[in-house]
C-alpha cells in the first residue's frame, strides 16, 4: 500500500480510534468506515507478518474487521487504546488462523499413516496358522494309536461320541475316556494352560 507524501511535515489530524469505536458500537456506518480507513493498513500488516501468506492474510483481515464492527460495543477505554484493541483482535485471530492450520495438516498426515497401515500382516498370520497347525499334527503323533484314531473321527470329522463309538464298535464310556485323556496329552504337548 502507499502512502500519501505530505509536504507540511505533521500529518492530518483524523478523527480520534476511540471515539470512532464508540460510534461504531451504536451502529454508525460512516464511523466504522472512517475507523476501517484508519486501521486496515496495520490490521493486514499485522496478521501478514504472523500468516505469511497474502490471500489468507487478506482474509484474516477482513474476518478481524467485521468483528470489530460486529464486537465494538466491547471496547473499554479504560483498558487500552482503539488501535491496540483492534491488533489485538488481529494478531487472536492469525493466531488462531495458524494453529487451525497446524491442526488439519497434523489430522491429514495421521489420517494418511492410518491408510498406509495394514489392519494386519497376511503373511504373519499364515505363517502363525501354519506353525499351529504343525505344532498340532506333532501332538498328535504323540497320542496312542486308538486315540488319534478316537480325536481324529471325532474332531476332524465331525462325528458324535456316540457316532464314533458305533463306528469303531467300541463302548460310549470307553470313547470317553480316549477322548478325555487324549484331550489332556494334546492340551500338555502344546502348553495349554487348563
């Protein structure tokens, strides 16, 4: 932005930001754009030196803007001068803006990790699977003859106890018992705790 060159030294003498804001807060249209000429130069120079960034720094400016119009009725005097109140709004809200930004930028680089790690390893798993399942057929060689003959129609196949005790022509308590003892050899090969 230029600036006017003044020949006399001492520049014009403006309407006071304080009063201004007073009229702003009753609704004075015309004050709030004499109080916007006034301000809007180092509002923007403010937030673009926090945002660095032109097109949002213009707009950051224009959001404090409008909430100096929308807020006015908040300035207090007392506190502080019109144009400190003003950069305060300013520098709250590119500050806000930047940490807004932050914040999505940190949410899209977690989102896009998330995407890229597999639910789980396919292959680890099949070879967990395999492992188990050579750890078993092991157990199993370690049983007797009638009662891997007893697990295997039972377990693999499927059958009934009552079904395998036809089957082998074997009394029901009998089947029982193989199942049940070679149910315990089987849960002490693998180190299954009870």
């Amino acid at each position: 932005m230029k600036e006017a060159v003044r020949i006399s030294g001492a520049p014009a003498p403006g309407p006071d930001p304080s009063e201004l804001l007073v009229r702003v807060a009753r609704g004075d249209q015309g004050a709030f754009a004499t109080l916007y000429d006034a301000v809007s130069g180092p509002v923007l120079g403010l937030v673009r030196s926090v945002l660095r960034d032109p097109a949002q720094s213009e707009e950051v400016a224009q959001e404090v803007l409008l909430e100096v119009w929308r807020t006015a009725p908040r300035f207090q005097a007392s506190r502080g001068s019109a144009m400190n109140w003003v950069l305060t709004l300013a520098h709250r809200r590119a500050v806000d803006r930047v940490r807004s930004a932050e914040s999505a930028s940190a949410r899209e680089h977690k989102a896009a990790l998330l995407e890229r790690t597999p639910a789980f390893d396919e292959v680890s798993e099949q070879v967990e699977t395999r492992l188990e399942r050579e750890q078993v057929r092991r157990c199993m060689r370690t049983l007797s003859e009638l009662q891997r003959e007893s697990m295997t129609l039972a377990y693999y196949r499927g059958l009934t106890y009552r079904e395998v005790s036809e089957l082998l022509s074997v009394p029901l308590g009998t089947i029982k018992t193989r199942l049940r003892d070679g149910l315990i050899r089987l849960r002490d090969c693998l180190g299954v705790s009870a």
